[in-house]
C-alpha cells in the first residue's frame, strides 16, 4: 500500500515557491513491533511551518532535505502493532505532510472526543493552538480583571482564543486583524471589545483612541511595525508572551525590530518567549480547562478547513499574507 | 542654622557639565510635628542618578529644575518632632545631596548595625545595591547549580553583590569589568569563576572562551555593544534581569540596540526590567539573606568612598566612565 507525503526538496527563500516541496508517493512500510498506522483526517498548517522549512535559528532541528514535511495532524489508527493503541482511536499530535504515518507513538496522544464538538473544533482548538494560547496568557500574561490586553493575529487560531479566554479572565479586549470580516467575527461573535483592521487603520492611532491609558499585556504573535506600535504603548510592569513574529518568517534579510531595551527597564516589562511544547508536562491542565469552556460555551473557534492533501503548499501560504480565517486545516481524508 | 545642598540647574545634555548642578547654602527649616532632622553621613551616588537629572522616561518623576538632587542617604538623626525616631538612630533611604535633610520618615527607615561590620559596608550593602542584586538575581535569574551567570560591571555596587549571591547558589559566574585590577579583585577576593576585562580583551570572543556551552543568566547592567555580545550567546531558556543601562545614560542621540526578538522567541528567553523599589514589600526577606552572608563570611564588598559634599558632581561622573571601584559613596560627616 501507498501513501501521499509532502517533502522538502530545497529551503525556501522568501515566499514559499512551487517546487520547495515535492508532493510523492511511496510505499507503507510494515510496521515494526510498537508501531501504528494513522490516516490522517486533518493536518495543521501552522505558521511555525515555514520556520522548520528554513535553517534559521529555531526550536527544533529543521526539516530535513528529502524529509518529509513535519506537521501537527490527527487521524485514525488502521492498524496497530503497538500495546493500548486499537484501530478506530483518533490520535493527535506531531506528523507529517501526508493522508498516512507510521508512528511509534512519540508526540502522539488520543484526542478526547468532546460532546457535541465537531472533530475539527475539538482538534484545532484542544491540540496545539489551545494550549498555546492557554499557557501564552495565564502564565506568561498574567491577566488581571481590568486590565487591558491586545492580541494580534486576532482571528486566527491562536489569536481567537487568546481573546476568549481574555474575556473569562475579566480583561478588556483589543485584537488586531486584517479586514472587517474577520474585524466583526472576534467582536461580535467572540465578544470582544474593539478590533483593530490593520489593513485599513492606523494601528497607532487606534490604539490610543482604544487603550489611552496604555496596555498591560501584548500577546505577541505578528512582530515588526505592528508589534513596534503596541510595544510603544505598554504600561508599568506589562507582559509580552512572544508567541510568534509571522510577518519576518518570509524575510530574506530580516531586521530586528528595536529592543525597547530602556523602555523595558524603566516600565519593568516582562518579555518572554515561549513555544507550547515547554509546557508539555501540563496539557492536561490546559486540555481540563479548554475543553470546560468549550463545553460551558464560554469558548468558540472557527476552522478554516481547505479540502486536499495536494493543495497543502497553495494553502500553507495563506497563513503569510493573512489568507485564513480561524485555525486553518486541511482535510485530508474523511472523519 | 544652614544647610548645603546641590541643586539642578539645569539637565545634563550629554556628559553632566559644571553648572548642571549647584551647591548652595539655605537655611534648614523648623522642624514641623511627624519630621526629623538627619545629618548625612554617606550619600550614595548610583548610576541611576544620571537618570533623574534628565527628562527621559523614567521609573519615578524627574528632579525638577530648581530642586535639590535626589539620592540615597544615611545620616544620624540630629532632631526630632517625630514619634519612634530618636535622636542619634542611623537612618537609611531616599533623600537629598545635602549635609542636613528634613524628613517626614517617607522612604526612610532605621539601618540595623551589624556587629563586626563598618557603616559604610553595612549601608553600601544592606540598602539599595544589595536588594537589587538580591532581588534581580533570585527573582528573575533564579539561579540554580551548575548554571553560567554573566555580570557585567562586576565590580561595581550591584555586580559585586550578584556574582557573590550565584556562587552561593552553585553557578559559574563571569565577570565583566574595566580593567586588570577590577577583574583580580572579583576573581581572587569574591571567587568569580573568571572575570572578562572589557578594556583590554574581545568580550566575544572571551565569553567563546569562558561560556563555550552558553550563558543561562545575564545580570544586565550596561547596555550597548557588551549587552549584544552576552546576548548572542543565552542559552535556550535563559533569563535576562535587566538592572540598568549605564553606557547609554549619557548619549545624546540615544539608538536602542535590535531586539534579539527571534533569538528571544527561538530560545525561550525571558528579559525582565525591573527597579529595587518594586520589591520594597520583601526587603527584610533580602535584609535578612544579605545579612546573614555577610556575617557568615560568604559575601564581603568593596565601598568606594570618596570625601566632601562639595566633590558630588566630579565624583558622580566617575560612574560613567568606570573611574569607581566597589559602591561609591561620598563621606559627608563623620561616623
């Protein structure tokens, strides 16, 4: 039997091009003792993705070239040679650019099925997005009732929940989007208070008609002259959880932004960096409390599902020039 | 009966100037009830001090033209109209570059004598440098056995205080100071592990050397090209306590140095500001820990002291240029 997997055939330079990966078909190997077969149902496209296509400094080792594309994906197991993994159980966690995985089970977990939530509802939100945002605001953000907090990247998969779980936590609200559409979406169907569209406001503006007294906490995810504007506008002993910088992972010759290195002194700023997997040991706090509100409908998520493991690389894409519009995943094969 | 104290003239463009402050005699008011009369002692000239006399954002208000320069102080109380402060206690905290201040006891509270220690090395340590190096180090560095901490202007009020309190906690500690007999100083009498002398030697390349498996903490105290040097070279999920700034407080056209965001991100880095005044509600805790060391002979300081109100100015300059050796305090009466 076959399978479909995306490989990395040479390092993108800027935006990703046609022929940076190579779409292929190999055989399944037989599965060695301790092993399982999944077929994928959806793969996550994540902004992280163009990072490990890239040799640049990053958290991980990169993908290789050759290798295939690494991806976070659930699915269900086919077939299983490994002890208290049966066929039928849906899996998520770490995979590839493919409709099928051989798995040892390394960075792989059962998915919880919640009640009336879809499966792509409860993967694109209790998976890696979920907990990001979850330990991104309450550990490193510290939210307060009162406080204000700005979120950028506001509709997308991270962003989104960030902003819900903003609003439990009692804080104002202030995402930053690009487009009414998505503009509306975290205000009137997320309850956010106010919604900044980068793409036809000044941010800076914006924000001192919405936050004049300042910002406690920027969960950051964008980088360059947006996150410069918000920065600007950080009050006395502000947090900045970093999740991501998306708008430099094209770049060719990227530029650090200023370190705000006096304002981070004199205002007593907490900048940190984070990646979900350090909190590993701890998903199962964020997976109690995401899948609570969920149920108590304190918190929604919008998937943007994109039909077809071939259209991974036209899709992927999108999450650069701001194309999607809640967790993005690719369907790769029915539920 | 008359005072002298310095006040601001004008604010410093650049190195201060003669004339940025003067020294002038007034008469010392009548004590009103709730206040004391202090003869200064020490007065304690700190890097921050550059700070207040400028209009640049910072932690507290600016001096105001035409006011007496702030500082820390300690003195003996001379007269009191207050309760509970009798006259010849020694008092230590926020007050004026003057031989007499009037005090309503704010920011001013009793200094404890330590048997077998001078004044100068009770309140050069156990006041505000000891807190901020206490606090910078355990709160933000946590440090932890085994680890590699960088401290620049080692030699220094502050830096002197960390590198001690990390080999108490098990790091390596790496000095960074301005020249050979600062660096035998901190290496030989305070057992740093190694000390970088920035005047003579390539930091980087001396940090390769030193920290061939990376820095865990940098206590950031300078700023500027050294700052970028250690920076390069953290540690996934090393921390940052940003204490000071002193290479930039004199610029004229100051540029923040780049952001580091990805290395921040792709390491895990946290990078905290912080002032010592932030964690008044925990001096005695620090009291006690910096208390306990001295008399258990695990830290010793060095106090640079300097005589004559009337030498403030030219002996204030000195910490931007080095020119200090251990805490600088200026003698303005005698114990």
């Amino acid at each position: 039997m076959d399978r479909k997997v995306w490989k990395l055939a040479r390092r993108p330079v800027g935006d990703i091009a046609d022929g940076d990966l190579e779409l292929v078909s190999e055989a399944i190997p037989d599965l060695a003792e301790g092993q399982f077969l999944l077929a994928v149902i959806y793969l996550s496209l994540d902004p992280t993705n163009r990072i490990w296509m890239s040799d640049m400094e990053q958290y991980m080792p990169p993908v290789e070239l050759g290798a295939p594309m690494r991806a976070g994906v659930c699915g269900r197991v086919v077939a299983s040679r490994k002890a208290g993994v049966e066929p039928g159980q849906i899996m998520a966690g770490l995979g590839e650019w493919a409709d099928h995985i051989v798995s040892d089970g390394s960075f792989m977990s059962p998915l919880p099925q919640l009640p009336g939530v879809s499966l792509a509802a409860t993967y694109g939100t209790l998976a890696l997005v979920g907990p990001t945002a979850y330990f991104g605001l309450m550990d490193i953000g510290q939210p307060k009732p009162g406080e204000t907090l700005v979120v950028s990247a506001a509709a997308g998969g991270v962003g989104q929940i960030v902003g819900q779980i903003g609003k439990i936590k009692g804080c104002r609200v202030i995402g930053i989007a690009g487009g009414k559409a998505k503009c509306d979406y975290v205000v009137n169907e997320l309850g956010f208070d106010a919604c900044i569209d980068y793409k036809h406001e000044d941010v800076g503006a914006a924000l001192d008609r919405l936050c004049p007294d300042g910002i406690d906490i920027n969960f950051e995810q964008v980088g360059g002259p947006i996150m410069v504007e918000v920065l600007k506008r950080m009050k006395t002993f502000g947090r900045v959880p970093l999740c991501g910088l998306i708008s430099g992972y094209n770049a060719i010759d990227a530029v650090e932004e200023p370190g705000f290195w006096t304002m981070i002194l004199m205002r007593r700023l907490t900048i940190r960096g984070f990646i979900v997997t350090d909190f590993a040991p701890r998903f199962g706090e964020s997976g109690a409390a995401l899948a609570g509100w969920m149920l108590g409908g304190q918190l929604q998520t919008r998937q943007d599902i994109r039909p077809g493991l071939e259209n991974a690389v036209a899709t992927v894409r999108e999450l650069y020039t701001g194309g999607n519009f809640g967790k993005l995943l690719i369907q790769v094969s029915d539920y």
